[in-house]
C-alpha cells in the first residue's frame, strides 16, 4: 500500500482517486489471498487498463504478477510447497508495490533497475517449481491450464495488454482443452472481447480462400503467408469458418506461424439454418461500418453483404495473384476514415 508521505508529495491533480483505489485493492488481494485471488487482481488489471493507467513498460509486470497468482492458485492442493508460495506471495507484493509508486508518481516509462530484475527472476523461477510440482501431481485440466498458460505468456510480446488479460481470465473460468486459442475469445456473442482501440477489423475465411485441402495436404494460396504479415498492420485480424477448430489451428499453423491471427471463429459460432450456413458479423461486437470479410462464398455474408468481399474459390492455381492484388486495395480502405460499406463497392476487382 502506497505510503501517506508518496501521496502527499505527489501533485493532487496528478491523481486519479479511482486508480488509486483500484491500486490498493490490489494491493490487498496480495496480502490476504482469499478466495478467487488471481481472478479478481486480473479484473483490477483490465479496470486499469480502461483508465489508461498502465504504461507499456509496466505490463509486463502485471502479466507477472497474475501468471504468478494463477500458478499458485493451481498448487493450493499441493503439499510440501508452502516455502515457495510464500516465495511468490513476497515476491509479487514487491512487484506490485514498485507498481503503485511507478504508477503513482505518473511515470511515462520505466527502467528496471537490478533489484526488479532480481525479482522478477525469482517470482519465474519459483513458478516453475511450483509446475514441476503441479505436474507431477495433478490432473490433466491442471497439466492443460499450464500448458495453455505458458503459451499465452510466450505469445505476450505481440498480443495487445489487455487480450493476454482476457486469456488468463478465461483460462482461469473456463475448462477447455490444451488448446490456447479458445482463451482469446468469448463462447457466446459478442465473439470478440474489447481489448484497445479497433480501427478495423479484417474477417477471413479458411478453406478455398487462403488453403486448400487436397490428399491430406495443406496447399497455399500464394501470397497468403505474405497477405496476413501485411494486413496484421492495418487491421485487427480474424478467422470465421466452419471448419474445426483442429482443422483450423493445423491449416493456420502453415499459413500463420507466428500466431498474428489469435482470434479464430470456428464451427460452432457459425449459425446454421436447417443446412444452410452463413456467418452473422453482427455477433463480433464489433462497429459494422468498420468490419470487412473475405471469402469465396458470398452466401456465407449473405446478411451483411457490403461488408463482403468475395474472392475467387481456390483449389490449387499455383498463378493466382488475386490476394496480393487485395492486399493493396485493403490497404487503401485501412487509412481511410470511411465506413466499408461506401468503400467495397469502390474495389471493381473485388466487387462480386
């Protein structure tokens, strides 16, 4: 808890009494640990995000502290350990405190001097005690959460702040398998969480618009690795197909290497009439006049339709150019200010 004498000395127009009070909550949840620890800190974390109270230098901190608050909530049953949750219970009350005083003091970047360092050192390397324990003892939705959690944290440094927060949250509230990329999304409408200011955001299909399946082989599109390096820059990206989710993530894994594409719609967020499958854009939660879709089927954006681009169906033409033609186009309504729908008619090429 910040101390009387730091807050006295700070300017008072400085500061926020709703980020100083979310600061010492957290502050109070690293001291008591009662039920739900790690969930609520998480909360406090994207509230803070929300008020733009944390500078970039500082995120890593908090992904730190809440990975740390995840591991242990996890090892609660373990016995012969309590000496390293005590560990990270210290180690994290540090951190958070070097937090408040950074935050507090209004500063716009940070260094990490060498006792930080020394301390986050600590805080990792008692985590992974604390996993070695846990995997030796526990089920396997414990084994697939630290998996799961260890890959979110190795994707960190390209995922925006505040959508590692709402992976960890859903990590902590769902039971999914080991496979990470159902974290970044929600299970029922709005599909895609707030996590900063959106510009636009790019819809893809899969099958016959960026791969095609053929003799249990994963054929590429030319340009398609090519097209989701560059769109990333430009456009919130996003998978919608009815494939699996296995399916998907194999075909991606080809074609996205890198994961840039985390948010990734698949089978079971596609609605279905009788037979008949369509994608509805209005269940995103994202501004319509903002949103555009690819894909070789025009039926699948049948009632969004000037949010649709539909591209030629693919099913092996080493010569085709068309993604690398779109990629220029798309490039061109990405620094405009106008709504998709006044723009997609304007892309002859595209404009089925």
């Amino acid at each position: 808890m910040p101390s009387r004498n730091l807050k006295n000395n700070l300017k008072k127009e400085l500061l926020n009494p709703e980020i100083v009070s979310t600061l010492n909550q957290m502050d109070e949840i690293l001291t008591k640990f009662t039920s739900g620890f790690a969930l609520k800190y998480i909360e406090h974390a994207v509230y803070l995000s929300t008020l733009n109270a944390i500078i970039k230098d500082i995120e890593y901190y908090y992904l730190a502290i809440s990975s740390s608050l995840i591991i242990l909530e996890l090892s609660e049953h373990i016995k012969n350990t309590e000496e390293h949750k005590n560990s990270i219970q210290k180690n994290s009350k540090s951190l958070h405190n070097f937090i408040i005083k950074s935050t507090l003091n209004c500063s716009k970047t940070i260094k990490p001097n060498h006792s930080i360092i020394v301390l986050i050192q600590n805080i990792l390397n008692t985590q992974k005690i604390l996993v070695k324990y846990l995997k030796a003892e526990s089920s396997k939705i414990y084994t697939y959460k630290i998996q799961i959690l260890t890959k979110i944290l190795q994707m960190m440094s390209q995922t925006p702040f505040l959508l590692s927060l709402t992976a960890l949250r859903n990590l902590i509230e769902k039971n999914l398998t080991s496979n990470i990329f159902p974290n970044y999304t929600a299970g029922s409408a709005p599909y895609l969480p707030n996590y900063g200011n959106i510009k636009y955001t790019l819809v893809l299909d899969l099958d016959e618009t960026l791969v095609h399946k053929h003799n249990e082989q994963f054929l590429i599109r030319p340009g398609a690795i090519e097209f989701i390096q560059t769109m990333k820059d430009y456009f919130e990206l996003v998978i919608f197909t009815a494939a699996t989710p296995m399916y998907a993530d194999y075909g991606l894994k080809i074609i996205d290497p890198n994961n840039h594409i985390k948010l990734r719609l698949c089978r079971d967020k596609v609605n279905a009439n009788y037979n008949d499958l369509y994608k509805d854009l209005s269940l995103l939660g994202r501004d319509l006049d903002k949103v555009i879709i690819v894909d070789n089927l025009a039926e699948n954006f049948r009632f969004q339709p000037k949010n649709g681009i539909c591209i030629q169906t693919w099913i092996g033409d080493q010569m085709d150019r068309r993604l690398f033609e779109l990629a220029s186009e798309l490039e061109k309504v990405a620094i405009s200010s106008k709504a998709v729908q006044d723009v997609i008619p304007l892309l002859p090429k595209f404009n089925n």
